[in-house]
C-alpha cells in the first residue's frame, strides 16, 4: 500500500556538523521540520566540539561541498537556501558561485563567526567576503549584534539601528540583528528587525536564564522554514522569534556547559498528551 503524504517546502540547508546536535546542520534539521518543512542538507564542514567550545574545524572539500548542493537543486524543487556556518574561504567561494545560478531561489544567511564558547570561526578574509560578496545575495541575514558590528567593521559602535543601516548598505534586502548578547542586567531581549524603504521593527522578549548553544541555527531555520511555507518575510521573522524563544524555555543539557533548544518541544507536548 502507498501511502500518500502531502507535500513539503524543500530548504536547503547549508552547513557544518555538531557532533553533540546543539547546532549546525541537526539544529536545521529539527527546526525545519518543526515548521513544517523538509529539510535537505550540504555540509560546510566537520567540527570537533562539545557543549562548551570548538577545538577543531575540517572544511569539506570545495568540489565535495558544491556537489552537495548541486545534487539537491537538480533533484528537488528548493524553496529556500539557508546557510549557517561557513568553515572556509573556499567554501564560501562554492555557495556564491551555485547562487549565481539560481538567482530566483531566496537566501537566508546566519553569519556564524564565533563559536558560543568563544572560539574564532571565521578569519578576516572570509569576514570581507562575506561583507562584499554573500551578503548582496540574501534576502535575509540574522547576526547577533557582535557578529553585526563586525560584519559592518564598526569596532567599538554597537547601537543596532545604525549597524542595521550599515547593513542594509552592502546589499541584503532585510537584516535581522538578535539581541541575544545584550548585557546579562537586562531583563528583556530585544531583536531589530531592518528591511529596505521600512521602518524598523523592534520585537522584545524576556531574558531567559542560562546559556544556550544553537539558538541562532533555530531561529534562522525556523525563519527560513516559515518562509518557504509561504508567509511574507515580516510574518516569518516573527513566527520564528516566536518558535525559537519557546524551544528555549524548553531547552536542555546534554553536557557539561551550555543548554540546547528544545526544538520538538511541539512533538513531545503531543506525545505527552495522548
């Protein structure tokens, strides 16, 4: 007997491996899923890391990461393409050549350039890539404001509107910075949402204890994920905040250091209520 299953939204995502599933491409996988979309997946990367830090990265071989992706645009209809961690100059430079030839399909862009424990994952030259030439391909880029103020090279400045602008410069139709690296004294984070002839949208939510590793990976899937299904970008950037700040407060330890998003936490109430 076939079973017949209605369709979902392909996104693409593009990205490293976590071995302990906080972050990177099982992050994607979850959210995606969790928003009603099927996930496919190119890897950037391999990484060697815990709930506390990355030790060690291993870049995919260009040509590799390239047929990934390729296979997928080949064989499936993509709604969406969103990229995380990128690992490698090299890397960077195989997403931007396949996005030239597929100009139509949307680009969501988490620019990942520090491991939450610390950890320096991208160097300068990938950083003014990034700035000059990824950015200009994405409908949607989601830093946290560290990753903004270094995106846009203004050291030392960290108002949100005016790095906000800054990236609006180089090209990106809309800029979502998170707040989630405010000082900890505040009681409330707010996310600033930055789109080409509109007003700034500022969306606020309560600060939640503890640290957590692959909220950003969540948020920019869950983002990617709403959007595939169809909602205006506006809608989706806030379903997202939306998903992810309750993954958060169902959040949990697996390690020693930082929590991980309880990404299905909508599965588990439903199990949990049967």
């Amino acid at each position: 007997m076939h079973l017949k299953s209605p369709h979902l939204p392909v996104v693409l995502a593009i990205g490293g491996h976590d071995p302990g599933g906080g972050a990177g491409i099982q992050a994607d996988i979850e959210s995606i899923g969790a928003n009603g979309c099927h996930a496919a997946t190119a890897l950037t990367c391999v990484t060697v890391q815990d709930s506390c830090n990355v030790s060690q990265l291993v870049p995919i071989p260009p040509a590799t990461l390239a047929d990934q992706i390729s296979a997928t645009l080949s064989d499936c209809q993509v709604a969406i393409i969103k990229i995380g961690l990128l690992g490698s100059l090299s890397a960077a430079e195989a997403i931007v050549e396949i996005l030239h030839r597929h100009p139509t399909i949307p680009v969501v862009f988490d620019p990942v350039l520090r491991a939450g424990g610390g950890g320096e994952l991208a160097n300068m030259r990938l950083i003014d890539y990034i700035r000059q030439t990824l950015i200009p391909l994405c409908r949607l880029i989601t830093p946290n404001i560290p990753e903004a103020v270094k995106l846009t090279d203004m050291n030392g400045l960290s108002d949100p509107d005016t790095v906000g602008r800054q990236l609006l410069g180089l090209g990106a139709d809309a800029v979502l910075i998170t707040g989630t690296h405010e000082p900890d004294e505040r009681r409330e984070i707010t996310h600033y949402l930055y789109q080409t002839g509109a007003s700034p949208i500022h969306t606020s939510c309560r600060r939640l204890a503890g640290v957590f590793h692959g909220s950003g990976c969540t948020l920019a899937s869950a983002i990617a994920a709403r959007m595939a299904a169809g909602e205006a970008l506006q809608v989706a950037v806030a379903q997202g905040l939306e998903y992810s700040w309750s993954a958060l407060t169902h959040g949990f330890k697996t390690g020693k250091c930082q929590s991980i998003p309880g990404r299905l936490y909508r599965i588990l109430r439903h199990h949990d209520e049967r």
